[in-house]
C-alpha cells in the first residue's frame, strides 16, 4: 500500500514538471537534453534552456514556415540533429468589411513596415532568467480561431494564423500568463491595440485586439495579474483576445504552454 502511494506521488510530481510536451511539427516545440551549460542555437537564435523533470533541456521553437525535414540543434560547435514531421492545419476564410485591412493602401504599407520592425525586436529579443514555463488561461471563452489554420481573408491567400483567438466580451479583463516584463505596447494596423510580455529566455506572450491597456512598458507583471481589456482593435471581425506565444523569435502553438485551451469549446 505504501509503496502504491509512493508510486501515485513520483507519476503526480512527474506530470507537475511535464508542464510541456515535445511536439515536432512546424508551429511545435522540440525538447532536447542538453548538458547544464549548453548554450544552444537554432537558426541563428539562442534557445531557451530549463531542467525538465530530472533533465536539463533545450525548448526550440519551430516555425509554422518550417518545411518537414531534418534540423539540428547547434551546441558549441557540435550538431544535434532532430527530424521535423509535417502536420496539416485546416483552412479559415474570413470576410472583413475594411477593405484596406485585406490590400492596405501606400500610407498603410509604410505604417505596417514600421510596426513589423518594433515587433520584430520585441519577439526576437532574448534575455532576463525564466521564472517558469508554465503558463493560465488569460481570458476565459470559446476559441473563434485556432492556432495554424491557413487563412483567406476575402478570398485571398494570408498568413497562417500565428495564435489562437479566445471570443470574449469587449471589457473582459485580460490575465498575464505568466510572469515577466512588458516589454511593447502599442496600437498596431493589424494586430490592434496590443502588449507583449518578455517571460525571459526568448519565450514571450503576446496579446492582441485589445480595448484597453493597463500596463507600461519596462513594467513587471505578476502572473494572473490583469494588463487590461478584451477589444476588437485592429483586423478584427469580432471581440476577442489573439493569445500568441513566441520562442526564439517565432510563433508557437499557445496550447502546448496553456493546456487549458484544448479544453475551451471552439
Ligand atoms: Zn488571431
């Protein structure tokens, strides 16, 4: 009986520590041992590094552009190879109203040009110690989008979607996800009003189409704590909060961080 008790504790501490799995698929993660003091690189990018139950590992961001194949990992001059296999995301037509929000006109381009810019040092930067890579639900709803799906917007080809949209009433508080530091706010052509949470090592939250923000940047937010409010700013068809999660510079699907959306209703 003793001994069935001890088993029941290790698999329960074992499950708390796999807060995260290995999904190696464009969009997914690839969890890699590493020694303790690895400094790895992918693409270029340093990779965040954390102990993983009793391992020490490399969490590498793969790209929803990544074509299936063979990578690897570079350690110190030395190669780690790991294969990626495809996954097929379904397709999402979307109508806007907003034309310009399908063909932006000059004005618009130069504006998208400069925000992609600040957005891109944002989700690129890599420093400060992570607190913990587990991570709650911000907002609480239905999901309106789903994390890959290839979109038209009006018939013609986009972007895949790059997080999951949660549907929620405008005013809804937003929650951090996880600890960190607010690292760029602003009010984006397409990703409206929006705020981006450095966790540290790479791995960023990112929280689109607010209404209205109740942070700064250089800010640190607790975890749970509210950085404002459900909005339908920016492309948008409706109110609702576009979660992103962002690891050595490129998107990843949120529900491998926050597992509780695998469990919202779509
Ligand atoms: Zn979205």
């Amino acid at each position: 009986m003793r001994l069935a008790l001890i088993v029941l504790a290790t698999l329960c501490l074992s499950t708390s520590a796999t807060a995260i799995e290995d999904s190696r698929v464009p969009g997914g993660i690839a969890i890699i041992p590493i020694e303790a003091d690895a400094r790895p690189t992918f693409n270029g990018k340093p990779v965040l590094t954390i102990n993983h139950g009793e391992q020490h590992v490399a969490v590498v961001g793969l790209a929803l552009s990544l074509e299936p194949g063979d990578y690897s990992l570079q350690n110190k001059g030395k190669q780690i190879p790991f294969q990626v296999k495809p996954k097929k995301y379904l397709e999402q037509r979307i109508y806007l109203e907003n034309k310009r929000h399908v063909t932006p006109n000059t004005l618009d381009l130069d504006r998208i040009k400069s925000e992609s810019q600040k957005q891109r040092g944002a989700l690129d930067a890599f420093d400060g110690t992570l607190d913990s890579i587990r991570m709650i639900l911000p907002v609480e709803g239905p999901i309106s989008g789903p994390f890959g799906k290839r979109r038209f917007f009006n018939d013609q080809p986009r972007r895949p979607h790059s997080g999951t949209d949660i549907a929620a009433p405008t005013g809804t508080p937003i929650k951090a996800a996880a600890q960190g530091r607010i690292s760029l706010i602003g009010d984006f052509f397409f990703n409206g009003r929006l705020v981006v949470i450095d966790h540290g090592e790479g791995l960023k939250t990112m929280y689109n189409h607010m209404d209205q923000i109740d942070v700064k940047e250089g800010q640190i937010v607790a975890q749970g704590e509210v950085i404002g409010t459900v909005g339908a700013t920016g492309r948008v068809t409706g109110a609702h909060l576009h979660l992103g999660v962002i690891l050595n510079g490129v998107s990843v699907d949120p529900a491998l961080f926050v597992p509780e959306i695998r469990a919202l209703p779509q």
